[in-house]
C-alpha cells in the first residue's frame, strides 16, 4: 500500500492511481480535489486568452500550483 501527499491541501491519498485519483505537475503531486480546484480557477483566465499558447499556459498553471503550495490551499 502507498500513500502520497497532496502538496496543495496536505492530504494523504492512499493507493494513488495516476491519472484518476493523483495528478502531477512539474514538481507537484495534487489531489483530485485540487486538480478540480485549479482547472476551475483557470477556466475563466483561460477563455479570454487570444491567442492561445501552451507555453502561457504551462507557466500560469505552475505560478498558480507554486502560490497554492505555499499557501497551503
């Protein structure tokens, strides 16, 4: 049996299943929860961006992760 910490909201997830139950980005393993959390944080920001880049994309989901992280939310 595994557990892993969710690095946003300090929570424990028992038998992590990637993908489904546990999601990483760059450095940061995240909860289901928080992954709903930053996607729904995003969507806004996201839709009112012409034209999109994965590159502007990538970096405002790790400025958000790393803020997140170190507020611990």
């Amino acid at each position: 049996m595994q557990t892993i910490t969710c690095d946003v909201c300090r929570k424990k997830v028992e038998d992590p299943f990637t993908n489904r139950t546990l999601f990483y980005y760059a450095q940061y393993s995240v909860c289901e929860a928080c992954k709903d959390n930053l996607e729904n944080q995003m969507k806004t920001t996201v839709r009112g961006k012409e034209p999109f880049s994965y590159d502007w994309y990538g970096k405002l989901v790790g400025d958000s992760l790393s803020k997140s992280v170190s507020r611990g939310r």
